[in-house]
C-alpha cells in the first residue's frame, strides 16, 4: 500500500502539472489567435473580444487592457458561482493573455505583419486555433474570461447541452454589434470562424476528453472500490457474478471515468489485483450524477 500511496502522489503531480500545461499553452494560442490571426484579418468574433475589437475601431482603445477592464465585473459574478480555483485561474490567464495580445499586436505591427489575402483561410485558421487554445484552457480547469463564464454557468446548470453550442448562442448577440462597427462582411466570416471553433472543440473533446465506462470482474471488489472511490473520485456500482468455466463467485464492478484516468485505473488494478479482468468503452452521453474532471472541455 505504500508503493501504491507513493504511485498515485507522483500521479497526482503528473496531473497537476498537466493542467498547468493546457492552461499556458492554451494562453499563448489564445493570445496568437487573437493579435497575430483575427486582428489584421479584421474578422470579427462573438464575446469580450468581439467588443473590445469594435471599442478598438471606435476609439483605439487598446485590445488587452479593455479586455481586463470588462472582465472585472464579469469575474466578480464567477467567483462566487464557480469557486475560488476556477476564477483565480481565470483571472490570471486573463491578465496574462491580455498582456500578451497588447505585446504581440505591437511587436508584430512593427514588422508589418501581413494576414493571408483570402479571408476564408483567415476564418478558418481562426476557429482551428481558438477552438485548440480554449479546449486547452477548459482542460485545465480556467477559462478565456468574459462570456466563456457565462457559458460554463449554463453548463453546470444545464448539462445536457454542449458548453460549444452555448458559446455558439453567446456569439450572435454580439455579432449585431461588431456587425454595426466593423460590417456585415465581417460578422459573415466570423460566424464561419465560430462554427470551425465550435467543431474543433467537439473533436478534441471526443478524442481526449471523452469518458470511458469499464466492467472489473474481480475477487477483491471492497479494496479497488475503495482506492477508485478515494484516488478517482468516481462512484462504483457491484454486481453479484459466477464464473462460467471456474464455478466461483466474484464482483462485477462497473465505474464510468473519463479517458485521461484510464491509465491510472489500470496501474490501480495493476497493485491491487493483477489477474482481474476488465473490459473497457466508450460513452457517448451521461445523464444523472457525473462529475467532470478538469480535463474535459
């Protein structure tokens, strides 16, 4: 038991480690989508960006700094609904993207950057990128500010829905600003942009962050429930079960976890019991009590 308290302590850092990972690298994506991709394309987008690129056209107010300004009262709102960690982590890729759009919209002015000619691979390349860097940040349990809160708000509050739709919706009410402000032709390849975001984020979440439901058909069902209980955090229902060529009596334990713990049940099953049998696949919907991890968009 204590190799396996050693196991999962280096697993738990693994896992920490990993989501600050997402969180920064879905920062600078972020950051790049939004200096280097959609500003010189004069692409409009859904959410605070959106606004703050027509503030940015009204009166030049700098993208990054109005940004954290708006956002202010939006994470006053999400600390209290979303919990300390998730608004603190928030506030911090704000703050940091932000500072990073200014930077990069300045350094890459100076060289004279140039966006492709034809608006469409604009769009397109757009929603690729900002689809990756937003998976990447929800992975680790942050998010891009401004109306992405009020996404996950819906989200927890209504589950069945997929969190890319809510963005989706939220996208088009301020569309008909940015639209009066930077044109219809813009709003036009930014919807184009937010439908390729959208299926991006839905491809990454099918193929990373989706769940798994294994069956365990094992002799010592009280010792794993326990370690899954306590080092997945996930619920386990047993089933009485008899060998068909053995003749003796066993648990069938059936747990539903996401893909990125399938690892750590293995090397769980690995100490525990070697010789139990598991068989595992994948889940297409849950309904009823199912905590996400911070590994899922």
């Amino acid at each position: 038991m204590e190799k396996l308290s050693e196991l999962y302590k280096n697993d738990f850092f693994i896992t920490t480690l990993k989501k600050y990972m997402f969180l920064t690298c879905g920062c600078i994506l972020f950051s790049i989508y939004a200096s280097i991709l959609l500003t010189p394309s004069k692409i409009g987008t859904g959410g605070i960006l959106g606004i703050c690129l027509s503030l940015n056209k009204l009166f030049s107010f700098k993208i990054g700094i109005t940004t954290i300004i708006l956002n202010i009262p939006l994470f006053l709102f999400g600390f209290k609904l979303l919990g300390k960690n998730f608004a603190i982590k928030s506030a911090f890729i704000v703050v940091i993207s932000s500072m990073l759009i200014d930077y990069m919209n300045l350094h890459f002015s100076n060289y004279h950057f140039i966006p492709p000619s034809d608006k469409l691979t604009s769009a397109i390349f757009c929603g690729v990128v900002s689809g990756i860097g937003m998976s990447l940040i929800f992975m680790g349990g942050g998010s891009t500010g401004g109306l992405d809160i009020s996404a996950k708000i819906v989200k927890n509050q209504a589950k069945s829905i997929p969190l890319s739709k809510i963005m989706l919706f939220q996208d088009i009410i301020v569309y008909i600003f940015v639209g009066i402000v930077l044109g219809p032709q813009s709003v036009l390849y930014a919807l184009i942009m937010s439908f390729i975001r959208s299926k991006t984020i839905d491809t990454i979440q099918e193929g990373f962050s989706s769940s798994r439901q294994c069956f365990i058909i094992c002799t010592k069902s009280e010792e794993i429930t326990s370690s899954i209980n306590a080092k997945l955090n996930r619920g386990v229902t047993k089933l009485d079960a008899v060998g068909g060529y053995s003749h003796l009596n066993k648990k069938v334990l059936y747990v539903v976890i996401q893909k990125y713990q399938l690892p750590a049940l293995k090397l769980l099953l690995k100490e525990i019991e070697p010789t139990a049998f598991i068989t595992v696949s994948s889940v297409n919907d849950i309904l009823g009590n199912y905590k996400q991890g911070t590994f899922s968009v």
